[in-house]
C-alpha cells in the first residue's frame, strides 16, 4: 500500500508493516492538497460504546499519527477481560498536507490551524480576537477566516455527527500533559502523563467536542513531537485509557443505546 510507505518514510517509530496491519480505509475525504484521509475501524462485536481517536491534527506533531499507529494493533488485541465492548474509530493523521510539507508545518496547506477551525460558539467574534490579541497574529495559530472554512475540518465535523462518539481522544505534542474537556470525571492519568487542564480557545475541538456538544474530549500532549514514548509506556497509556473509558462511560453508552434502539429500532448502525 503506498500510503504505508510513505507514512513509514515520514513517521516515527511506524514501519510500514504495522500501517499495513491497520487495514486503513478510504474515508473519501481529500486534504486542500488533494490526499486521502485514511480511517480504521475496530470494532467488537455487539460494542456499544464507540470512541473516535485522532492523530495529526497538527502535521508537524508526527508522534501523534504514531501512536495512533500503535493503538491500532492493541485494539485488534483487546484484553479478555474488558467489561463493555468498544466500537473504536481511528484516524491517524487529520492533516497529511501538514504532515508531508518540507518541513512538516503545524498548519493546513491554506495556512490554517485546523485546531482553531471548528465551529464554537461565537467563533466570529472571538476566534480572531483571540489570534490577534493572545498569539499577535502567530501564523501557525490562524483560524481561517470562518469556521469550518478548511475539508479536513469538514470531514471531522461529519464524522463526529455520524459516528456520534461517547468519547473523543485527540492526540498532541509535545507538552507532556493530559487536558480534558466536557462532561464526566476526567482521567487524572494515563501512563506518565498527568491531568493539567489548560482551559479552552475559541475554534478547538476540546471547546467543539466537550463544551459545546457535550462529547468528552481527552486531549493527550506527548513529550515529543518527533519521537513516540517506548512501547511499554504506549501500552499502558492504551491500558490506562481503556480502564477509564469503560468505567466513567460504559453505563452511560449501553443505557444510551439502549434508549435509541427502544425508541427507533430502525435506525441504522453507524458506519
């Protein structure tokens, strides 16, 4: 598969194996630039809570894509024992224009900070604002110039309306702390990593997702954006965010899916 070599050429700690591996599907959504936005779906069977995972967002993080990478293969191995099947969505990289610049840049190819995208509220008046007043025009920072204006933000937004995830996991770099946004008892950790909520900005995901739509956003920063923690501290980040999901959210998704079927058993599953 070609996009497996180049994601292996330009990813760290990624061989294209293990791209291979996630058997990525063509969601059919292009970048500006015209490429793919792949996706992966693991799904266990009768699941009824569903997560969507993200990478990349900012193309110059690649550890992100990476670990996503990672989490693929242990979600292909769930353990035997986890309590609520999850529907898992991943998608590794939302921003592969970002990622395959040279340099890789934290923006879209329209120069547009896809994390300050999305459309919250009052996003006119105050996503400007905010890029003029508390990052003085940071060109990295910039948030198009109306919300929603960029496909790849489009795609995601989709994605979120018809998946209708019980929790979004947005991976980072390189701060090394765990941010959350929205309803439910956040994680206070996953593997070294450490709850340090840094508050929201007008046109991110965490106010999109947790504040506005009341979806619970994990955000995790890695320490580095060129380089993936080891396998073992992967593994038990994976762990430790499988034992959250299924405790804090497990009872709320079945008795959720439970209600729908009940009122509409004609709905479609999600796809």
């Amino acid at each position: 598969m070609r996009a497996c070599t180049d994601y292996a050429s330009k990813m760290p700690n990624v061989k294209a194996v293990l791209c291979e591996a996630a058997q990525l599907q063509d969601t059919h959504a292009r970048s500006v630039q015209g490429r793919p936005i792949w996706s992966s779906d693991v799904r266990a069977g009768g699941a009824p809570l569903r997560v969507l995972v993200l990478g990349g967002i900012h193309g110059d993080e690649m550890s992100s894509s990476s670990l996503v990478f990672h989490w693929i293969a242990m979600a292909q191995t769930p353990p035997s024992d986890t309590p609520v099947p999850i529907h898992w969505r991943f998608i590794p990289t939302l921003n592969p224009d970002g990622m395959f610049a040279k340099p890789a840049r934290r923006v879209n190819a329209h120069g547009v900070d896809l994390n300050r995208n999305f459309p919250t509220p009052n996003w006119a008046r105050d996503a400007r604002q905010y890029w003029e007043t508390r990052t003085h025009r940071d060109p990295r920072r910039w948030p198009g110039k109306q919300a929603l204006s960029e496909p790849e933000s489009r795609f995601l937004l989709e994605q979120i309306d018809s998946f209708k995830p019980h929790l979004i996991v947005s991976v980072h770099a390189p701060y090394g702390v765990l941010d959350f946004d929205g309803p439910s008892v956040p994680p206070s950790r996953l593997g070294r990593l450490y709850l340090d909520q840094v508050g929201i900005f007008p046109g991110s995901l965490g106010n999109y997702g947790g504040v506005h739509k009341g979806v619970p956003v994990v955000t995790i920063e890695l320490p580095s954006a060129s380089r993936t923690p080891l396998d073992p501290e992967m593994r038990q980040m994976w762990m430790d965010l499988l034992r959250w999901t299924t405790e804090r959210l497990g009872t709320t998704a079945v008795t959720s899916n439970t209600d729908t079927h009940t009122a509409s058993p004609d709905l479609p599953k999600p796809q």
